[in-house]
C-alpha cells in the first residue's frame, strides 16, 4: 500500500505547481479500485474492471390526456463463470389508473453484437440506453415479439441534481463488513418526454419525474470475497421525491437470511443540504405486519413501510408513510436473472420538520426473508 504522506512529498518534489499534484493523483489514484474519483458523462455507462453492475431508471410520467404511468428501465451487467459476460434487461409500466402491471424482459450476450456499451450507451437486444451528456439520456425499450408494449423517452435535468451516496459515492451496504461496497450514485429530478405503446395504445407522454440509480461493485482485483449479487444476501429499497423538493434514498441490506436489517440512506433538501445517513439510529425503514403474496410467484411481500429520519437538524428530520399505488407489482425475473422481486410506484405521507409533506417513490424488494 502507498503511503500517502511520502507519496505526497516526492509529488512536490517532482511537479513544483500545485496543478501538477492534483493530475498526478488522479492518475495514480485510478490504479486503485478501492479510490477513484466519478467522471461524468464517462460513469454513466458500464465498467469493465467490475464483476456486478446495474443502472436503473424509475419514475411516475403523465400523458397529454392526463393519466399516470409509473415505469422501470433496469440494464444489468454481469460477469459468471470469470468469463460469461451477460447483460439482463428489465422493463415494466405501471398502468396507475388500470392498476395493471406490464413487463418485458431480455438477457443477452456480445455475441453477434446482441450487446455491449461504449462511452455513449449501453443496449442489450432491443433495449438502448444513450447518453447524451452530464445529466441527458435517450432511453428506448422496444420489446422483441411485442408490438403492444415500448418506450421511447428522453430525459434531462441540471447537472447539480447529482447526488453521490456514501463518502463521495463509495456506498457501504454493512456496518458489521464493510466489504459489502458499492460505487453509488443517483440522478433524481429527470423532467421527462415522449411516448409510450401500452397495449397496443400509443400514449405521448408530456411530462414526468424519473429517477436514474446507478452501482457498480466486486472489483477483479480486490481480495476480498464478497459478492453483491450473491443469492444469500437480500435488500429493501427506496427513492423518493416530496414536493417540497426533498429527496430521499434509503436501504436495507441483510447479508444472509438470518442477519438483522442494516439501514443506510441519504437525504437532500431543496436548499442542497445533504445528509449522510450510514450511523446505527440515524434511520429507520421497517414494515408493518401485512403482507401480499403474488399470484403468480407465491412469494410474500410486506407493502407498508415507514421511514424515520432523525437528525439534530430539525430540517432533516422527517416521518413519512409508504404504501403501493397498487399491490400487484411484482417483477418475474426468472427467466433472465433467476429470481423475482417487488419494483413499483409508491404514495408517500407524512411530515418533514413537523411540517405535513407528500409525494411519490419508487420501492424495491428482493422479497425472500420477511
């Protein structure tokens, strides 16, 4: 390991501008996995010298004629075997009004150019993510076989919107091993357009809020044998997005299905004011004792939750309920990832500062210990 202090001393030795240092440091510190500073456009797509890694994009869009529609667009990549590169796509829309759930789903390989990303996007069979910039995405899912069901919308918002979890966006997912770790940003606040087929309907969608979440984790050359993706380990998650311009992520992480829930989870007021939230206490995200069993998988899903923040600050302290727009939600992944879980459109109550709020998430659940 380098020590930083001499490290730093032979730098200023050798470079005499300040400027000097600073490029020097960045190119040594991309040699080390466990330190590397975030450039953009170049982060938003996939990483090579990773094992793990998924970028979603989530949110509650309104047509022109009025009516609302939550949708997921989840690209995955993942190394198996050491060298089976494959890359799962997921793809749902929420009829909010209908309360029907729609989904599509792909896994393919680079093989043939069925797959693959550069610095400008990342596709997978007949689903595009394009990267058009900081904070600008294209995105197109177009199912194969299905003419009833696409997507095609673009997205955009101020490039300040960026919200790095964790320190500086190295996000650990346990107190108790901190080599559960992933690379870890956020997007929220994306206004969005363009169109929808549902049901064989084309939809013009005139506006939206969607939410971009990207990880990345288990670097080739880390010695450490953990694994986010191991089949052990299950996790809750949530975005929200109040309307007092308050945004809120939040998980629970359980590394086996006999440990306790971890909670982590970030907040940013609509004045920039960020909140780290890794302490023990500094969160709760827990359910209430109803459950929902799928139809279709049989597995139970707890969907109540409630969510506590406490902090000194009276402004970060919040109380919030969480329940589903509707309960049949759940996404059967079997056929491209092995597994099945809960992703959908969430209505948040409740009260920041004491103050009453509202507003709307999108809520994950890998649903196999509750």
């Amino acid at each position: 390991m380098i020590d930083r202090k001499n490290f730093f001393i032979f730098l200023q030795r050798l470079v005499k501008r300040p400027i000097g240092i600073f490029f020097f440091f960045l190119f040594f510190s991309n040699l080390n996995a466990e330190d590397r500073p975030f450039v953009f456009p170049k982060d938003h797509s996939f990483h090579s010298k990773y094992r793990v890694e998924w970028c979603y994009f989530v949110g509650i869009i309104r047509s022109s004629e009025g009516k609302e529609y939550g949708y997921e667009l989840s690209f995955f990549r993942g190394i198996f075997d050491k060298k089976r590169e494959v890359f799962p796509v997921h793809f749902a829309i929420s009829d909010l009004g209908n309360k029907k759930h729609h989904i599509a789903q792909t896994i393919e390989r680079t093989l043939g150019g069925m797959a693959g990303y550069d610095k400008k996007q990342i596709f997978s069979g007949e689903y595009f993510l394009q990267i058009n910039g900081k904070s600008e995405f294209h995105l197109i899912a177009k199912p194969k076989g299905n003419s009833n069901l696409s997507l095609d919308l673009k997205l955009n918002a101020p490039f300040s919107n960026l919200l790095l979890h964790g320190d500086r966006g190295k996000s650990i997912k346990s107190r108790k091993n901190p080599h559960f770790y992933s690379y870890y940003y956020s997007l929220p606040g994306l206004s969005t357009k363009g169109e929808l087929i549902l049901e064989g309907k084309k939809i013009q969608i005139k506006s939206g809020n969607s939410w971009m979440d990207h990880e990345w984790s288990s670097p080739f050359d880390s010695s450490a044998k953990v694994e986010l993706s191991n089949r052990s380990n299950s996790w809750d998650w949530i975005c929200i997005q109040l309307d007092d311009g308050s945004q809120i992520m939040a998980f629970n992480f359980r590394e086996s299905p006999n440990s306790a829930s971890e909670s982590f989870g970030t907040l940013r007021l609509k004045t920039g004011q960020k909140t780290i939230l890794e302490k023990e206490g500094d969160i709760s995200f827990f359910h209430d004792v109803s459950f929902w069993t799928s139809p279709h998988t049989g597995k139970k899903y707890p969907l109540h939750w409630n969510l506590f923040i406490r902090q000194s600050q009276k402004d970060s302290q919040l109380d919030l309920k969480i329940e589903p727009f509707f309960e049949n939600q759940e996404f059967d992944s079997r056929q491209t990832t092995g597994l099945s879980y809960w992703e959908g459109a969430v209505k948040i109550t409740g009260t920041r500062a004491g103050k009453t709020v509202q507003g709307t998430g999108y809520l994950e659940l890998k649903g196999d210990r509750y």
